[in-house]
C-alpha cells in the first residue's frame, strides 16, 4: 500500500510559494462509456462555493477540491486532441483515468485510447464504469486489457483498476483517493518561479472575442499585460478567465485559463510561452521519399508502423508476414493496427510515436493527408500484399547495409547546453577519437539513437574550429533539429 505524503495547503490560490502543484488529470475511453458522466458527477459533488473551480464547456477543464486539495481535470475531446498535444511538444497530463464500460468492456476506441496514453508515457488508472448493471464482468474486462498489453493489479501487472458508478457515485471517492496517491508517488512540485510554459488546450475563433484559447499553465506564471508566442501565432495577454467565468490577473501552475489577445488561433498542443522562438520547418518536401531514408528519419534501432487494412483478415495476414520481416539489429514494430480509413487519429499518434502508417485497401480523407504532410508523418498505401512486403524489406536491408560500412570516427559527451541567437549549442568534450566539422553525429542516449545530423558549426570559445581531439572542448550546432541534452553520447561516424 502506497503510504500517503504530507500534503500542504493550496486552497489559497496565490502567488505564494507552496512546495507542490496540483495534479493534472486527463480522461480517455470509448464513447458512451461514462467520460461524461463521470465529470459530471465530481464537478456537481466536489466543486466547493468558494473555488473557481467550476466547469465551463468552452473551456474544456475545471478544478475540484478533494480532501483539502485541489485536482485539474482536462475535459479534451478525446485521444486525438490528447496526442495532438504530445505530437506537438506540449503534453499536459500528469495523469490519464482509462474508463471502460463493465457491460461493454474493451472496445475499439478503448484500444485507440492506450495506444496514445503508452505514446505519451504517462501513468494512467482504469477505471471500470457501470459496475452496478447486472451485466457487468470486471474480469471480462482484465483479461481483454492483459490482451492489448495493460496488466492491471491482480491480474500480473501493476495498473491500478477502480471500479465505480458514475451515476450513483459508487466508488467515486475510491477514485479520487486513488489519482491522489498516484501524484503522490510523482512529487509534483510547484514550479511558479521557473520560466512560464503553457499548453493549447483548446483554441476557436470567436466573434466578438477574436482569437481565443485555452491555455494549461505547466510551469512559471502568465499575467495580464505580457507578450505570449507559440509556434503559429503570438499576442499581448488582454484577459485571463478561469473556469468559473471569473476574470484573473495571472495564472499559476496547473490552472486552465481562456486567454484572449491572440492575433491568430494557436493549434492545440501548441507551447505557449515569453520568448520568440523560430518555429522549425514541419512541411515535407513533396514526392515519394526512399522508403529506406525514410525508415531511417522514424530510427536508427527500431521501425514502428501503424497499420490499417479494410479488413481482419488482411490485418492479420500482415501482421503475421512481418513477423519474418526481421533485420539483424533492427526491430520492426506493430505499434497499432486496425480497420478502417486512415483518419487524423492515426496521423496524430504516428506524430506522437514517430511511426511509418501503412494502408492496405483503405482511403485516407483530405484532412487527415493535409495534417500528415503539416505533421511530417509518411504514409505508405498498398493493394497488393507482395508489394508492401517486398518495400519494406528493401528498406530494411537498405539500413542494415548502410550499418555494416559505419565506421566510428570519435566519441563525445555533451556536458551543457548553450542558446544563442535562437541557436541550440551542445557543449561537449571529446572522450575517444576526433570530431571533424565534415562528419556526420549521431546522438545517443542510454544506448540508443535519438537524432542523426550533419555539422553547422563548431567552436572553441569564441574561435571556429573544424576539428576537436581527445579532452578537447568545443560547441556544435547541428544542421537537423535532434532533442539533445546533458549526458547524451555524441558519435561522429564516417
């Protein structure tokens, strides 16, 4: 049993330092399965009198007190809003509550909706709804969720499961206890005094308000009057109003908040914050690319692919073939498969996951092609089976060669991180070898790659250099965008 911490006061919603945020809370699942519901039930029992706590549809999240402490609660319209967040930088939960139906159990929604939690990496409780219908069978549901990898407490794994009535409240209380022990667990510590960091939530065009967005405040502190940015559009906050309707003059961590002034409606999932930053180049060049070059761009050690196909059986027929589909240090995986049209869902999660989709029989709508070429995700479209096997395993055997003639030419360790003129520096020190301005690096953590790139520039100081040897020390500025940071290896290769 997980032993509950000390927990401070944060009623008092101000700029006093308090040593610990509260949690924010995401809910997925199948439609009709009791999402709704369930919001419904603990905003009308938990909101108190005296909090802003209270749920606007346009707003799209809310604020409960349980036991003294307050939990935020993102009302999203579903995974594909979820992962638009993840695939854009700004993921917002610290939490995600998985409901599932007792009388329905695991549906293809439901199946969807883990696909993107496990994208996201976030810790999430299942929660099994409508426990008090005479057809519910919590088991049924256990051992479907063993089948599509989530092992529940019990039942050889670790994920909580709670069962509950979101109608008559049954068990709602168990879950409330239960979201607070697992934040517990996470120590969200209150971030106010780091700089502000805010996440799209929701965003519309409004009539008499202009551009309008929903913003989840992740880190600092946004105040009436200051300059805000994200990658598509920027402003001069005009207004902050919290979920209760109520006007603010600033908004602290983990508090949603409809800010207007906004010269254009952000995306969701967008990053908000003070500074200007240059937004990165997301549009694919047009034409097929090499599928081996694009294998490539998703890893160096593992291709993952979402697949739909028009029916099971060509699904399964797929999945089975590509088990034979294995180069040596090369891993091919089915991150999710299914029937049906390709949809902005699954482009969003192959964003999320950096996965290759690949459709079998099925067509793709206009929007979802338009968002994969924005969110630079390729899709690959086959008739015939043959062909998409035969494809991918050039690709693959493409990669493996390419492996065989590296040569490692020098080793590197990244020990600070620099900015300059909106310019991510890696400050290393050679460990093995040299690194020569015409080589290419690739970045690894933990073992594995995380970006491959040519060379902008390097430096010693102040001075251009073009090669760095043994204990040198230097700074690079890579020409591809790579997620470097403190402690990643740096390979130069030939």
């Amino acid at each position: 049993m997980v032993k509950k911490k000390e927990t401070p006061d944060i009623k008092n919603n101000t700029s006093k330092t308090s040593s610990r945020r509260p949690p924010v809370v995401a809910i997925l699942g199948h439609v009709d399965h009791g999402k709704t519901t369930l919001l419904d039930f603990i905003r009308k029992s938990r909101v108190t009198e005296k909090e802003a706590g209270g749920i606007t549809q346009h707003i799209g999240a809310y604020q409960i007190e349980h036991k003294g402490r307050k939990i935020t609660f993102i009302d999203t319209p579903g995974h594909e809003a979820f992962s638009a967040m993840r695939a854009r930088g700004g993921q917002v939960s610290d939490l995600v509550v998985l409901i599932v139906a007792a009388d329905d159990g695991v549906m293809p929604q439901t199946r969807e909706s883990v696909a993107h939690i496990k994208a996201a990496g976030v810790p999430f409780i299942v929660v099994v709804n409508k426990i008090d219908l005479p057809s519910a069978n919590i088991e049924r549901i256990k051992k479907q969720l063993s089948e599509d990898g989530v092992l529940v407490e019990g039942f050889g794994g670790d994920v909580v499961l709670v069962p509950i009535s979101a109608k008559s409240g049954q068990g709602v209380d168990d879950l409330l206890e239960m979201i607070s022990l697992v934040t517990d667990i996470q120590e969200l510590k209150d971030t106010r005094n780091e700089s502000f960091r805010g996440v799209v939530i929701e965003s519309k065009l409004d009539k008499s308000k202009g551009a309008v967005a929903t913003v989840l405040v992740k880190e600092g502190i946004l105040r009436l009057g200051e300059q805000m940015y994200t990658v598509s559009s920027s402003g001069k906050v005009k207004a902050l109003i919290d979920a209760g309707g109520r006007g603010q003059k600033e908004a602290l961590p983990s508090t949603p908040v409809e800010v207007l002034g906004f010269t254009l409606v952000p995306k969701v999932g967008e990053v908000v914050t003070k500074t200007l930053s240059l937004p990165t180049d997301r549009i694919e060049k047009r034409g097929k690319p090499d599928i081996a070059e694009k294998i490539k761009q998703l890893t160096e050690d593992e291709t993952r692919l979402i697949i739909k196909a028009d029916v099971t059986g060509s699904l399964e027929a797929i999945i089975g073939a590509l088990e034979n589909l294995k180069e040596e240090n090369h891993k091919v995986e089915v991150y999710y498969s299914d029937t049906g049209a390709i949809t902005e869902s699954d482009v969003l999660l192959a964003a999320a996951t950096r996965s290759l989709i690949i459709g079998f029989n099925v067509s793709i709508s206009k929007s979802a092609e338009k968002l994969a070429s924005e969110e630079k995700v390729s899709i690959r479209q086959y008739q015939i089976i043959y062909e998409l096997l035969d494809e991918l395993k050039e690709g693959l055997a493409a990669i493996s060669k390419q492996k065989e003639v590296e040569e490692v030419l020098g080793e590197a360790e990244v020990v600070n991180i620099f900015k300059a003129d909106d310019k991510k520096i890696a400050g290393c020190i050679v460990k093995s070898g040299r690194i020569n301005q015409s080589d290419t690096l690739k970045v690894l953590r933990e073992g594995k790659t995380i970006g491959q790139s040519k060379i902008s520039s390097m430096k010693h100081k102040d001075s251009v250099i073009s090669q760095a040897s043994v204990e040198d020390e230097f700074g690079v500025v890579l020409e591809k965008e790579v997620p470097f940071t403190k402690g990643d290896i740096i390979i130069a290769i030939s």
